[in-house]
C-alpha cells in the first residue's frame, strides 16, 4: 500500500524497540545499541512497505509533557529519565538514531511545545487531502482516522493498519468518537480512570444515544435508561475534563508545516547504516 505521507511517532518506536529486546547489544566500544538496530531495521520495513512520497519522524522530548494540573495524567510514566540507568534509557540512544535519519535524509523534529501525538494531529489537520499514515500503538491516533488517514500498529506478523472500519470492528464506535469512548472507560496507559461503572459496552450504548460529549452534556437528564443517568449525572464535569486530554485539536500557536517534497529512496541495509556511521 502506497502513501502519501509516512508520519512516525519517533518514541513510541523507539521505546517498543528498546524494551522489546531483553537484554543490550553492544558494540565494540560496549555501547548498547539495541534500540538503534531495532528502530532503524523497524523504520526501513515500514518504508519499503507503504513506499511513501515523504516520511517525517516527530520525537516528544524528555520534557515534552504538558504542564497539566491534574496529577492523575500520565502520573504513570517516568518524567525524569536523567535518573534512569544507561541500559533501561532509550533516551541514551536517540542521537545515533538522529544521525541515522541524518543519513538517510529523512526529516524529523521534536515536540518541544507539545506532545508529539498533538504535533502529528496538526499536520494530519493541515494536510486533509493527501493520504497519510501515521506508525504508533498509541490509540489516541485513532481518532484522527478517516477515508485519507490511517493508523499503522507494528507489530511483525501481527501488525495492523486501522481505519475507520478497523476501529469499529475493535471498539464499537467511530473514530470521531473514539475521544468520548476514552474519556467514559478510562486510559490506563495515559493514567486517565474514566467514569466509575461505566465499560466498553455501556460507553458504547451512550455514545450511540448521545453522538458527541456536548450532546452527553445536554441531553444526559432527558435520557430514558436510569443506569446511565445514575452513573452520569454526576459526573459531567469529570468527564470533559478526561476529553479535553483525551481529543487532539488543531493547535494554531504551533508551527507544523511541512513541505511534501519526495524522500530519497532507500539504498541501505540496517548493518550497513550502522557499520557505515561506525555505530556498530
């Protein structure tokens, strides 16, 4: 399947590369360079796959957290990774990954002002009419997802490329609802608890009724089904709050255009990028 725009959540692959292989790799200077054998291998693969016009690699940065007021989001994740060992830091190894891309003359840049889920978005927002794929296992992406979009979860022979039906068959509801679903069941991984007694299923019944949070807000008192009334009506105010962190809006303050100029094609093999800039 050909694209027009490849985007990568540099981080996401970069940590399942990393943690995906137990134990380090090193180089002849003893260097663990596990994660940059297993992102540049991933990287060329998911390349020579979809065979874009244009890749571009978007990185978070350690700091790269919203400064947000509710200490339950994302409390789960390390914030500051100067504290972690070499051998457990992906981050120890992203300037040989920088080089890596330097070489193969794909752009990236780092999500200094946001997260890079947020920094994708805008792209996604100011390129509405070319066919894009974004690479991550993160399930916010989901709700970027339309007949022009698609979401590429890899994971070798398992891997998944999720559009709208794909997202459907999963979960139950659109990818335009795909933030309300969230914010109703909660996201362990972003540390996000949801509304209490509320599941999938339920979380599905109520968007089917209500369509959007505004309608949810407005209509919750004149819905007929008791249960969700009793589990909802007190509990609004939380609600928008999870959707707000959950929805990925268009973010003007950030600057996010891109030129879709066409990439090089790829020459190398993973061993030789690395023998070549004497990483290995």
């Amino acid at each position: 399947m050909k694209t027009d725009l490849l985007i990568i959540d540099g981080l996401n692959l970069l940590f399942r590369m990393f943690f995906g292989i137990p134990a380090p790799i090193r180089n002849s200077d003893g260097k663990d360079i596990r994660g940059i054998i297993g992102f540049t291998g991933s990287l060329i693969k998911i390349i020579e796959e979809f065979e874009p016009y244009k890749t571009i690699v978007i990185f978070d940065t350690e700091t790269s957290l919203d400064d947000n007021e509710n200490d339950y989001y994302k409390a789960n994740r390390i914030k500051d990774w100067n504290q972690v060992e070499d051998d457990q830091n992906p981050f120890t190894q992203l300037n040989e990954i920088i080089k890596v891309l330097e070489f193969l003359k794909i752009e990236y840049r780092y999500a200094e002002l946001c997260e890079a889920d947020q920094y994708i978005a805008n792209i996604c927002y100011e390129n509405t009419v070319i066919n894009k794929v974004i690479v991550s296992t993160d399930k916010d992406y989901w709700q970027l997802i339309n007949n022009n979009t698609s979401v590429f979860y890899p994971r070798g022979k398992k891997s998944v490329l999720y559009d709208e039906e794909k997202v459907y068959e999963k979960i139950g509801v659109l990818p335009i609802n795909v933030p309300e679903y969230k914010a109703l069941v909660g996201d362990s991984s972003d540390g996000i608890p949801g509304i209490k007694g509320i599941g999938p299923k339920t979380a599905v019944e109520i968007i089917n009724e209500f369509k959007s949070i505004d309608n949810i807000k407005s209509e919750i008192g004149k819905s007929e089904n008791k249960k969700v009334y009793d589990k909802l009506s007190n509990e609004l105010e939380q609600l928008e709050e999870y959707y707000k962190l959950v929805k990925l809006d268009y973010n003007e303050k950030l600057n996010t255009s891109i030129e879709i100029a066409k990439d090089e094609k790829l020459k190398y093999k993973t061993m030789e990028i690395l023998e070549i800039l004497k990483i290995r």
